[in-house]
C-alpha cells in the first residue's frame, strides 16, 4: 500500500460526522520536509510530511498540532507542540501531519480516526473525467 505524492498542494479529508475537508501542502521531498512550517508566521490547513515519523520546532514562531500517521492513515497521535521542542519518534508512524495549535480539535482529529490525502493533480484528474 505505498504512496507515491510529490510536492504541492491536495485536501484532507478527516472522516468523522460529517466529514472535514481541510487545504493541505504536501511535503515529500527532502528540502520540502526539511523546511516544513520553519520560518512561519501562520498556517493555512495543514502540511503533510511524508515520510516522516517525528518532527521538532526549533526555530518556529508559533506553537503547532502534530498528528502521526500509520501506513493506512490512521492517527496514532495528536500533540501539540510549543516552539523549540524535539518530538519523539513514533513507532508505526509513516506520515506526520502539522497544523495550527487547536485547528485538529475543531476537525475532529484524534487518535484512531482515518483521513485521506487527495493531491492536487488528482482533484484536477477526476474533475476532467467528468
């Protein structure tokens, strides 16, 4: 069940009741999972790192929500990290997800829950099917 994304923009989609839809900036690249919100002032949506399994916030400005991921992209965690922190690994972790401190919540993100990553070409792709 590999994924292949490549470097840009998609949604989320959390499954839940109802479902949540939230812009996403996709970061598989090593520059692009190396810089990740580094440098920020805000967060629009949310950034997927992929492959990742842990993340720290050394040099960010604003405190953030980190979920983990599983290879099926079930959350195994949501924490929330305040600036110059190191996360610890996690095991069975494939994907991590970032966001703003609290916007998870209000998504009804938590551990268990699955999500799904549609990537922008994909969206375009199934629009022109139609």
């Amino acid at each position: 069940m590999g994924r292949r994304w490549s470097d840009g923009r998609g949604r989320l989609i959390v499954h839940g009741s109802p479902p949540v839809t939230v812009p996403l900036e996709l970061a598989t690249s090593y520059r692009a999972r190396t810089r990740g919100l580094l440098g920020r002032d805000s967060v629009s949506g949310a950034i997927l790192l992929s492959p990742a399994n842990s993340v720290h916030t050394f040099r960010m400005r604003i405190p953030i929500d980190v979920a983990h991921l599983d290879r099926h992209l079930r959350v195994l965690t949501v924490v929330t990290m305040p600036p110059g922190r190191l996360g610890l690994p996690r095991l069975r972790s494939r994907h991590v997800l970032e966001s703003a401190a609290g916007a998870m919540t209000g998504w009804g993100l938590r551990a268990g829950v699955r999500v799904e990553v549609e990537a922008e070409a994909e969206t375009e792709a199934e629009t022109e099917a139609e």
